[in-house]
C-alpha cells in the first residue's frame, strides 16, 4: 500500500459545498505551467515517454475531434508522467498551406484586392501578420481543456527550424534521386488553383450524365461512353482490347473525330474492359490519369482543352466556356449531329473532391515535383511487418498495408505562395540546382527559383524528428525520439502516419519514428451520425466545457474510447459525468468531514473491520486493471472502471456501510477514516489523468500535497482479501434483496419498518447496524409482529409490514403477476422441447428463448417468495 508517513495535511481541510467547475480550471491550469509540470528535460536520467501532437492548422479552433484526441494523449502523458518517466507531449501547429492562404485571400478580397496585387513577397508578410494577429486560437482552447503539453517547446512547421529540416531533406531525397521533376497527370483544383495529392481528393457518389457517343462513319464507327464530354475535345485516340472480335478490323485505323477536324487512331490496349459498356473507350491523355497511361504506351499526344480555372481554351464555339458549361453545349452538338446513342440522367457516379473548398477536382496534364515513394513504402510497410512498429488494434495493419503497398508516386509541388517554396534554381541554359540551407544560392541573370511551394504533408511528415532540433544531433533528438507512440485517428493514416513512417525511417538511419501506432475512431453524434454543420449536429466542445466543465467532457470522450471505433457523443452523456464529478466531490467533503486522512501508515490487518478489508482488496485488484486497460490503451474500459469502482463500490457501498462505524466514534471511527483516506487518495490519482480538473482539487485538499500532476502513480499494494470480498458481497445481497422487496411492497425508501435480523451465528452479524441503517429497519419493539418473512443468503429477515400496504390488493397484483410468469415459462418450454424448431431455429434465436425460460423460473421464484412473505388476511 502507499507509504503516506510523510504526507503535511491541513489541520481541518475544507471545501465548497458545491464544484463549481469554472472557479477552478482557469486558475490550475496556469498554476501548473508556471511550475513547469509540463515541461521536459533532455539531460534528465528518467526513461523518456514522447508524444507528438497532431499539429492542427494554424487557421483551426478546438472541435470534438480534437477535443477526443487530446483527451487521449493527455490522459497517457499524465499518467506516464506520475510514473517516473521524462515526459515529453510535443505542441505545435501546422501552416496549414492551402487553408491559411485562402483565408487572408478572402480577407484581401474584402478589400478589392487580390494576392497579386501585392506580388508574392507582401502577400506572404500579410500571411505572417494574420497568423501572428489571428492564428493559432486553438493553443487557448487546449489550455481550457487541460492539455499538458510542453509550451516551451511550441514548433510552427515554417518556422526557422522547421524550415531547415524541410530544406534538408529535399536535397538530401533529391540527391539520392527520390524526388524529380516530370510532367504527369495531377489532381487539380480549379478553385484553389493548385494540384493536390490524391489524399486530398474527397470522392462522394454524385447525380451526372453518362452519354454515349458515335465515333467515326458506317463499318468505321464506333460507341464511346463519357460522364465528361467536354473532354472529347482532347480526345487522341480510341482503345479497344488486342482480343476483342468487333474492333478488330478498326485496330490501326484513324476515324473522324466529332465536332472537330481532327482524325484520331483506333489502338489496342489491355487496359480496356471488354465486357464493360460498348468495349470501347475514348483517351483523353491530358485529362485522366489511365488514358495518360495508355498514351503514353502508344506515344500518343497530350492535348490540353482547359486553363487552370476549367475553361475551355480549344478554339471554336466552345472557347471561354465554363466545362460545365461546354459539357451540357458539346452534347447539344453532338446530339445535332445525330451522334448521340444513348443518354443516361441521373447517374450516379464517384467524383472527386477538393478536400479544402470541395470543388470538383479535375485531372490535368502538369509539370510537377514528385517523391518517388516506392524504396520508402516498402521500408514503411516492413518496418510493422518485422514488429519494429506496432499498429493498435492490430485488425488496422491490413488497412496501413493496403496503403503503403500500392502507393503511387507522389506529388509535392502546390501552385501557392504561402510554404515552403522548393529550393531549386533554375539558369538561363536550362540548369537545375538544389540548394541546401547553408549554401548560397546561385546568382546572375537568369537564374531563379522555382515558383511553387511544397506540400504541407512533406514539413508535417518530419514532426517527429524536425520539432527536436534535427538536422541537428541535438541532446532534444537523442533524448525523445524515436516517440514512444503516436495517438491518431485512423482516418489521418494516409494523410500523416504513412508520410511519417517514410521520412522517419528515410531521415534517421532507419528508426521508425514512433514504437506504437494507437489508431481511434471519429467523434459522431449520439445516433452514430456523423456530425456536420450541414446535418446540424456539429457541437462546439467549447459550449459543454463552459457548462458542465471541461472533466465533464473529458470523462464522456473517453468512456467512449475503444481502439479504432467511432465515438458517439450526446449532450446528456456530458451531464452524466458532470454528475460523476460532483459525486467525487460530495463523497470527498464527506469523507473530510468524518476526519479521512492520508496521515501515517495503514492501521494493521488485525485492526481492519471485514468492510475495510473488502475495500482494500478491491482497491488492489483495481489498480491492476486499470494499468493493464492503459499498457493496451483502453481508455473506455480505464474510465468504466473507475467509474463503477468509484461510484458503486467506494461511495454507494463502502461509505454507507462505514457510516454506523463512524457515528460510533473511537477506533474503529479513526481505523475507517484511515482507509477511506487511502482509498480516496489512490483512486483521485489513478482519475487524475482524465479528470484532471476536480482531482487535484480533491486530492490537494485531502493530502496537503502539492500537486498531483507530479504525485506518484499507484502501486499495487498486494493486499488481497477473497473472504473480505465474499462476505461484503453477501451483505450485499443481503441488502439488494431487502431493497427489492420492500419496493415490490411500495414502500418509500425513507420509510422505516420495525424488522427482526436473523443473524445470530451468521457472517452478518457485525454488519447489522449498518444493514438496519441502510434498509432503514428499526428495532422490532414490544408490538412487533413478523407479518412478512425473507430468507436471504442464509439469513432470515422478519418485518412487520402491518397497516404499511394494502395486502389483498398486492396479493392480487402478485397473483396476477405469477400467472403471467407460469404463461411465459410455458412458452418457453414448448419451443425448448419441440424437435422440429429446435433443428431449424438459428442459435441465437434458441439462446434469447432459454433466456426468456431462465427469467420466467427467476420471476416465478422471486414472486413466490413475495406471496409467501406477505401478511395474513
């Protein structure tokens, strides 16, 4: 058990009547980073423990998402911490390129003023003086929340540092011919101007058009299908599969191209499908990546029919034209033509989205930068493969693999100013040169480097090693990487985890950069929707903290929190852990009251009473499983476990038992008050991870310690006592069963019965003050007549339940209750005893009947024992 002789406790510890969540965060909060709880030390002896934040964007504010996750991570760093590690949760945020430069264009635009206007060196100060003036109101909210993160150690991902390391490994990949520079087929954004990577791309089933098309003349012709038929105008060729019979004698020919001058080749390629639609295929290389494929095996030209904003640029009637509006004009002329075959409305189709301003992505022939990920994949995936890194729950590997071996090369380069703009020169005769970041660029006329910035993903993808000081062998990067796990949210993965992986094992010598990789689900509403503006679900974590407080909301978030599932979340949940709170507050003042100390060391075995053994020895076993539900980070079964243990075991059952001992004063008054003390003590430090807030509060007061943030984690004491728990488990019963009946008698709860205890020679006897209290039963009396009978777990107890119920009517009521009980039973067994049903009937179907069976015998015993108890007429 825990040593406390040392513990300084307040002479006579107070506290408010009621917790007023509100008066108390704000103020411990601040008091724990001025004390620099939360801070780490690279030269400190103790094991170090790293966790990195996910960097949210600097444009962000706190949502439940964020709020969940925290919560999580917080809850591990604490507790790591009260074990004696060096613990080290990274903050930080991300600059968030594409977000953040919207955000001061539309700022600009209010003005009348575009980031042009003021030409890319002005613009990108603009940026700087919104994320200094504006940014990063997220780092308040996690305050609110009770992040203990180290704020000294606050990394931007465009900051001086960060920037180097980015610079760094550019030039480093490039050398060892990782990244280059090609012209390919991107996603592209039409709205934000700039390519994304295919993570980027949102797909949602849409309502669009699919429109056969007649190519070519008589015996020459074919049908071509198209959900894009603006993109014929880009068309270079038609492909039909080698062995397709029908197109055979097209294979090599050249057929006129609709609405166009042009006349286009008929190829054959194995990519095509010839069971899907007509077997033939229009190739658009300049506008689908499969066609980009296919042109490529057949040296087909590229022709480009749209500019960066999705307006047609082919000359003729379609030039300046919107593409959808040039899909709807190119059909009309088609269908003028008597070219059109077939037209499909709505279909339903997959369509890409911006992930950002959820435009309709388009896919465009463009020069780009791109890292070759293929060496790096194959060492992400071999790196869980061989354990070096453990995915929980281990059922999501096949989703990390899935990923990481079929990734494609991936593109870097973002048509934006705000970033880290690619350093790479370019000269007058067609140079190109990678600067690192302590070479000097190269100079003269001609010379200049490339306009584009990189992906926010490449700087995210170096958190783990770039926020420690790296390029540098700092004591930050040697003491703390690699992390000692990675809390994320299964649907970041791809994004971050897989990009992480890469750059860890590429950057530092093959260490991974993280040893565990603990996936969640996604926060949803109560009903399991997920919650959207839109759907007019969306809650603003801010609002529960401010009502209910932030341990309220915490608690909810991670009672919640089993591996890789999604979390649903209703407000009545948080006002249930608001209760939970409180009743850790009120059983606390309690406890003080009745003068529960930490002071010296745990009275003797001898000296404790069945009770406080019982609470003692469920204390330990407690103990262990929390620890154990944390090492497998399952956080819900961590909180539903404290939260039975405390609520139900240490308020509900221990305090009401203990109550008689502590009106009867004297030793075993002070023996109890000393355990209930311990007992506080440890269960307020193994809540304190989640709950932080009302448990230092608590604690604080009651230990007169000074902070639990920095108390020790708690041990198992070993003390185990199975008779203690078996005999308190039947006082119990004992207890339950009374209950039951006096409420199927309609009893109030506070109303007292006179009642005689059978429980002479019984493990109950030193329990019956504590048994008449709770059940408020009074002394039997002169007059006493034993109208109702119990037997309860080898007791008997007599109550006189005289001119307290009317009999007849409950004996009808208990009557009619049993046929219904018998009719039920019945039922049962003839389905149970029918051969044929049994033979087809599925098993949970049988299961759920022996069920209804079992309850049936359960009434019919309970119900018997009822009639019998009840008075004569």
């Amino acid at each position: 058990m825990t040593d406390n002789t040392q513990h300084q406790q307040a002479a006579t510890p107070e506290l408010p009547t009621q917790y007023v969540p509100a008066d108390v965060e704000g103020k411990l909060y601040e008091r724990w980073v001025e004390r620099g709880y939360f801070e780490a030390d690279e030269h400190s002896e103790k094991p170090p423990y790293t966790i990195v934040i996910p960097p949210p964007n600097v444009t962000g504010s706190l949502h439940l998402g964020h709020a969940f996750e925290h919560t999580l991570i917080d809850a591990l760093t604490r507790r790591k911490r009260m074990q004696g590690y060096e613990t080290l949760w990274q903050p930080g945020m991300d600059h968030a390129g594409i977000a953040t430069q919207n955000v001061v264009e539309r700022e600009l635009a209010k003005e009348g003023k575009s980031r042009h206007d003021l030409g890319r060196e002005a613009f990108i100060e603009r940026v700087w003086k919104w994320k200094n003036e504006s940014g990063g109101q997220i780092s308040g909210q996690m305050r609110r929340l009770g992040d203990g993160v180290a704020w000294s150690r606050e990394r931007f991902t465009m900051d001086d540092g960060l920037s180097r390391a980015v610079q760094t490994v550019f030039k480093k990949m490039y050398e060892d011919e990782l990244i280059y520079r090609a012209e390919r087929i991107i996603n592209w954004c039409p709205r934000c101007l700039t390519a994304i990577s295919d993570i980027e791309v949102e797909y949602s089933d849409d309502d669009g058009e699919l429109v056969s098309m007649k190519y070519g003349e008589g015996e020459d012709s074919l049908v071509v299908a198209t959900t894009r038929a603006e993109t014929m105008l880009g068309d270079t060729a038609v492909a039909v599969h080698p062995d397709d019979e029908r197109y055979r004698h097209l294979v090599g020919k050249r057929i006129k191209l609709p609405l166009t001058d042009r006349t286009i080749p008929v190829v054959a390629d194995t990519h095509v499908d010839p069971e899907f639609g007509t077997g033939a295929v229009k190739v658009t290389p300049a506008h689908d990546p499969n066609d980009f494929e296919i042109g490529r095996r057949h040296d087909l030209p590229s022709l480009t029919v749209m500019d960066e904003r999705a307006v047609i640029t082919v000359p003729g009637p379609f030039e300046g034209l919107d593409r959808l509006e040039a899909r709807s004009a190119i059909v009309a002329a088609l269908r003028a033509e008597g070219r059109i075959v077939a037209e499909k409305r709505p279909y339903v189709h997959s369509v890409g989205h911006c992930s950002r301003c959820k435009t309709t992505v388009e896919p465009r022939l463009s020069m780009q930068w791109w890292v070759k990920v293929g060496p790096l994949a194959q060492a992400a995936g071999d790196a869980v493969r061989d354990g070096q890194v453990k995915i929980h729950p281990q059922e999501m590997e096949k989703r990390y693999f899935d990923w990481v071996d079929d990734l494609r090369d991936w593109c870097i380069s973002r048509q934006l100013w705000w970033g880290h703009r690619i350093p790479i020169w370019y000269g007058p005769e067609g140079e190109i040169v990678c600067v690192g970041p302590d070479e000097e660029p190269p100079s003269g006329e001609g010379w200049h480097q490339e306009t584009d910035v990189l992906d926010t993903w490449f700087s995210s993808g170096l958190w783990p090693f770039s926020t420690l000081g790296w390029p540098e062998r700092t004591d930050s990067l040697a003491k703390f990487y690699p992390n000692s796990v990675l809390v994320t949210g299964y649907d970041i993965l791809f994004f971050w985890v897989a990009r992480m992986m890469m750059f860890g094992l590429y950057a530092m010598d093959g260490t991974p950069p993280f040893h565990t990789i603990a996936l969640h689900g996604m926060v949803r509403d109560q009903f399991g929707k997920k919650m959207s503006k839109s759907f007019g679900n969306a809650v603003n974590p801010l609002d529960w903290m401010d009502a209910y407080g932030s341990d309220a909301l915490r608690f909810t978030l991670a009672r919640g929190a089993n591996p890789g599932v999604d979390v649903p979340i209703g407000e009545d949940w948080v006002q249930g852990s608001r209760n939970f709170a409180n009743k850790i507050w009120n059983a606390t003042r309690f406890a003080l009251m009745n003068g529960a100390t930490v002071e010296g060391g745990l009275p003797a075995p001898e000296e404790l009473s069945a009770t406080d053994r019982w609470i003692l020895s469920r204390l330990d076993t407690v103990v262990a499983e929390v620890d154990a539900y944390y090492e497998d980070y399952q956080f819900a079964k961590v909180s539903d476990a404290l939260f039975h243990f405390a609520w139900d075991e240490v308020f509900d059952w221990y305090v009401e038992l203990s109550k008689t001992t502590f009106m009867g004063g004297g030793r075993p008054a002070e023996v109890s008050a000393r355990v209930l003390g311990e007992v506080l003590d440890t269960t307020l430090r193994l809540l304190h991870p989640v709950m932080p807030f009302v448990t230092e509060t608590l604690w604080t007061t009651l230990t007169g310690q000074e902070s639990l943030v920095i108390a020790d984690w708690p041990a198992g004491s070993g003390f185990r006592d199975k008779a203690a728990e078996a005999e308190i488990e039947q006082v119990q019963q004992v207890i339950t069963e009374v209950r039951r009946f006096r409420s199927d008698q309609g009893l109030q709860p506070g109303q007292k019965v006179p009642a005689r205890l059978g429980l002479e020679g019984t493990a109950f006897a030193p329990h019956e003050a504590a048994i008449r209290q709770l059940l408020r039963l009074t002394p039997e009396g002169d007059a006493f007549q034993a109208t109702a009978s119990l037997p309860v777990s080898g007791a008997t107890v007599a109550l006189d339940l005289s001119g307290t119920i009317d009999v007849e009517a409950e004996r009808k009521r208990l009557t009619k209750d049993l046929a219904n009980a018998e009719k039920e039973k019945a039922a049962a067994e003839g389905k149970l005893g029918n051969e044929a049903f049994l033979a087809k009937a599925p098993d949970k179907v049988v299961d759920k009947i022996r069920g209804r069976l079992a309850k049936a015998e359960a009434d019919i015993e309970r119900i018997t024992a009822q009639l019998a108890a009840l008075p004569a007429a």
